[in-house]
C-alpha cells in the first residue's frame, strides 16, 4: 500500500515539475473541507452521511485560456453513519484525482476526471467523538477507481470556494453493488 501512494506521489510531483515549463499561470496550492459520504448500491439500505473533512495539495496547469490540468493528492475522512446501532463505519483515503478544467467565466470553473483512493484507515466506531470504542475491520477493498466533478470559483488573490461530488466505480466490498457516494464543499489557496 505504501509503495502504491510512492509511486503515485513521484508520478504527481514529476507531472508538476513538467507541467510548470507550460505555462507561466502554474500555480501550487492547498485546499480543504467538509465531506458528507456513505455509500450507494443495490445491495445496501442508503446509511446516513458520515460528515468528515479532506485537506491536501493541488497543483493547477492551463494549457489555454479557459482549459487547465489540475492533479492533486489528498486526505479524505469518508465512510458511513449506522443510526441502529449507534455506530460510525470510517473508511479513510488518501485520494488522487486528475480534473480537466474548463474556465466558462472570469474566475468560475467546472471540472471533472478520474480519481484514485488508496484506503488509509478503516474501522467500526462506537463512540465516534471520543478515543474509545474502535475496532478495526478488513472488509474495504484497499483502492477504490471513482468519477469526480464539481465547479469552482476562483477570486483573484488566490482564494478559490468548491463544491465536487464524487462516485465510486469500484465496489467497496467484493462482490457487493456497494459503491462510495461522496459530496464535499470547501476552500483553499493558490500560491
């Protein structure tokens, strides 16, 4: 697992190193926010959100006036709320998309791609805002394949306010129609 988010971060920083000799507009940048996620499928009752947050690093590289790349890597609390049982089911990534922006206004973008996540952490918490109460479980696939997309505003002095949803085309368990269902909203900065 280790290896995996290596060589997706080497891949990431040399895509950044290439990407700067582009454009002179290459921005570096870190963004974070509330994530609100469960999980979706025929196979599961919709459980209630788990409400968590993500932070990371994006790097942002225009090819033309109104079209950028933007890869990014990032900590995502995800997971799902079990109200019968008064538990929370935490399944944490380390995510890693790849969006292709398209600037439609001055500042106000629409973007969407692939994404990869790598789970970090998994357990059945029955006392979630407390340090007791934790059992690990192994029932998550460790990588999980999804499609994100949202919009964004990005104002001036580098500040940007986004909204992105994200959907899983992996199954979270295997052989399950089971699949994560993630809507997060936040800000960040572009250096």
């Amino acid at each position: 697992m280790k290896k995996h988010i290596l060589v997706i971060a080497t891949l990431l920083v040399g895509t950044i190193a290439s990407a700067q000799s582009w454009s002179d507009e290459f921005q570096l940048g870190a963004r974070g926010g509330l994530n609100f996620s469960s999980v979706a499928g025929d196979d599961i009752d919709s459980p209630d959100n788990r409400t968590s947050f993500y932070a990371g690093l994006v790097a942002e590289a225009p090819l033309s006036e109104r079209f950028s790349v933007q890869p990014e890597v990032f900590y995502s609390g995800q997971g799902f709320d079990l109200d019968d049982i008064d538990a929370e089911f935490q399944v944490d990534y380390i995510q890693v998309p790849l969006l292709a922006k398209v600037y439609l206004a001055e500042g106000f973008n629409l973007h969407a791609g692939p994404q990869v996540g790598f789970k970090v952490n998994e357990e059945l918490d029955f006392q979630p805002t407390e340090d007791a109460g934790d059992f690990d479980t192994d029932q998550i696939n460790d990588i999980d394949f999804q499609l994100t997309g949202g919009a964004e505003y990005k104002f001036e002095n580098g500040f940007f306010l986004q909204a992105r949803y994200s959907y899983g085309l992996s199954e979270v368990v295997e052989d399950t129609d089971i699949h994560n269902s993630v809507f997060s909203a936040g800000l960040g900065f572009m250096f």
